[in-house]
C-alpha cells in the first residue's frame, strides 16, 4: 500500500528539495517493534502507564527513552526520511548525539542488515528531519529498511517519509518468533555507543533476526519485584539479566539478585534466562569478584535445583583479554569496540538457550562476524 491509502491524514513535506509524504511510524503496517505495549496504549514508552508510579524516579523518566524500539517496513521509495520531534534535546557530555538522539537505518533482510546512515539531530534542536537515504534503484524494486531509535532520549512523534506514490510494505517476520528481552543498567541501555545499531542488545538482537526488548535504566535498573512483576508477564524468548552494575553494593546484589531471578522463574518455569555479571571490572577487581560470586550463586543454586533453562556469561570475558582499556570512553561505559565485544561474548550463551529451548535450531544459527 502507498502511505496516501495507509492514513489520509498523512504529512506532505518538502526535504532536502524532495517532496516526501510521511506517516507517523507507529502506523507502518506490522513495523514497530522493541516497544512492548505500543499496541496497547500507542505511546512510545518501555512500560505500561499503570506500571510507571510504583517504579523508581530514574525508571519512571527512563522508560520514555526509546532504546530498542525501531521500525521495519519494506518500499519501493528510493528515498526514505525520517521526521521526529524528540522529547529532549542532545545534552550528555560522554556519548555523542548520533547515540543519544539519532536514528540509524540499515538495509537488507534476516541477520544480513547492513548499515547506511544515521540521522543526527542538530545540537539544541528537538524538531528535525533528514533523508536517510537516497539512491537509485530499477523501477518497482523493493528494499527492506530497518530504522532504530534513539538509545538516550525519547520521541513525541516518528514519521517516516517516501516518495509519492511510493510502495510501504509490512516488513519481512523476525526469524524467532519472540523477542529477545534485556534488563540492566545504562550499557544495557545502550550507553554510550556512537549509535543505536551499535548497543550490544542491538547487535545480539540483529544477528539472530529477533526483537530487541531493551529494559536498559541508567543507574535505575535495581532489581526491584515492581519491575519483574511487569517483565514476567511478557513473552520472550530469551531474557538477559544484567543488572549488576546498578546494584549500589554487593549487599544489595546479594538481597535482590537471586529473589528477582526466583519471582521469574516461579511465573516462567521454562523461560530461558542468561544471568551476565558486570565487564568493567579492571579499577577494582576485588569488588568485581565478589559480584560475580553472587550471580555466579544466583546461577549455582538454580542448576543445583534442576533448573535446565539457566545460564551465566561471566563479565570478565565481555572486554576480551588484549585492550581492555580501549573498550570504553570512561572507565565503566562502553565504546562501539567494547559494545562489540560484549555482543561476541553473549551472543553464544543467547544462542545456546534459543537452541536448547528449540526455538532456534543449531544448522540455523548465524556465523559469527
């Protein structure tokens, strides 16, 4: 269908001397993905409204970042914009405005998305829009584009923009079936990669061509039963416990970490759940250790119990072993090398859960790049 059948109230605007028609993306047909209760309450938020008051302040602002969300669709537009009013504007003084505030576009289908380009809002402004692609193609051929949203910032309105006349198709279905499911801390959230293709959630997500849940709180993420309460009653495929960094000290780790893991297993018996300890542990091994012993525990215990759909990733490995110290911007937030990185050392233990829970067979699997 052409965006003029979609919705008749769509925008006609002009956009670097292109006259483009745009709709709004959350009417992008089967587009919009990485937003659990979009469907539901039409908001570009991470959580339900009901749920937002009893959770923390951090969590409550946060949930209106938009990391993980995105949409896919499939044109025959040789140019493809994007409109967007943001809710902030671009202010963080350790990740860059392309991550916090930008979105980037990829092409291609299944785990074969390659990237093209990133619209990055200009400094001070809430309001922009961008052509984030423009190229010649044959007549009637279709693209397949995925478009992310920002990691640190959230929007009002989304429109995506084509050419008149132009083709917008539902996109090519996730080859998992359900979505892929992340909570932690700010590197959870995404910070700070240079661009939200780049978060390691994205990247694990994108190379097994599934959904990407991101719950990412940026000093927020604690562990509470208020939050698994609303995660528990999601369907994913597999969920990434990695929380570790937001836990204020061993202690608190220690009384929540197993309890959150417990209240999901008790509503999800057989839901597959990688339990990850913290990578930026090189300034103070001593604590890093002692936060591992507890997952490590969380893990154990679990196991110990007959748990077979649990499974540990240990920090220590996130970075790599030669130039740890060039995977972050400062000491604890990684770069797109440590973002990277992270993905290469997850990616195996969300394989393996998608695998033994059968909803990815092993000769499917992606080769790792």
């Amino acid at each position: 269908m052409r965006i003029e059948e979609i919705d008749r109230n769509f925008v006609s605007q002009p956009v670097n001397g292109l006259d483009l028609v745009f709709l709004e993306a959350g009417l992008v047909p089967d587009g919009l993905s990485g937003l659990a209760f979009y469907r539901q309450e039409r908001r570009y938020c991470r959580l339900p409204q009901a749920a937002l008051p009893v959770q923390n302040a951090g969590v409550q602002e946060l949930a209106w970042h938009t990391a993980g969300a995105q949409v896919r669709f499939r044109t025959t537009s040789p140019v493809i914009a994007v409109q967007v009013e943001l809710r902030n504007v671009a202010s963080m003084n350790h990740m860059p405005s392309s991550g916090q505030s930008g979105f980037d576009l990829y092409l291609g289908t299944g785990n074969g998305k390659r990237y093209a380009k990133t619209l990055i809002p200009p400094v001070g402004q809430k309001e922009h829009a961008g052509v984030l692609l423009q190229a010649g193609t044959t007549p009637g051929e279709i693209r397949e584009a995925t478009i992310n949203f920002p990691l640190y910032n959230g929007v009002n309105t989304v429109r995506i923009g084509l050419l008149p006349g132009a083709e917008m198709l539902p996109p090519t279905p996730f080859a998992v079936a359900k979505p892929i499911l992340f909570y932690g801390s700010s590197i959870t959230q995404g910070g700070c990669a240079s661009r939200p293709g780049n978060a390691y959630c994205q990247m694990v997500a994108r190379r097994f061509d599934a959904e990407c849940l991101n719950f990412g709180f940026s000093g927020s993420a604690r562990g509470e039963l208020a939050m698994a309460e609303v995660l528990a009653g999601l369907d994913p495929a597999v969920f990434v416990l990695d929380y570790d960094h937001n836990a204020p000290t061993v202690e608190h780790l220690q009384q929540t970490h197993a309890v959150f893991f417990r209240y999901l297993r008790e509503r999800k018996p057989a839901l597959p759940v990688v339990l990850v300890s913290r990578p930026d542990v090189d300034l103070n091994p001593a604590d890093g250790d002692r936060r591992k012993a507890v997952i490590r525990r969380t893990y154990e215990d679990a196991v110990t119990a007959g748990d077979r759909h649990v499974y540990f990733v240990d920090g220590l490995l996130l970075f790599g072993a030669a130039d740890r110290d060039a995977c972050t911007v400062d000491g604890c937030h990684p770069n797109d090398l440590g973002f990277y990185r992270m993905a290469q050392a997850i990616a195996p233990a969300v394989e393996k859960a998608l695998a033994d829970s059968g909803q990815l067979r092993r000769n499917d699997a992606p080769e790792r790049r």
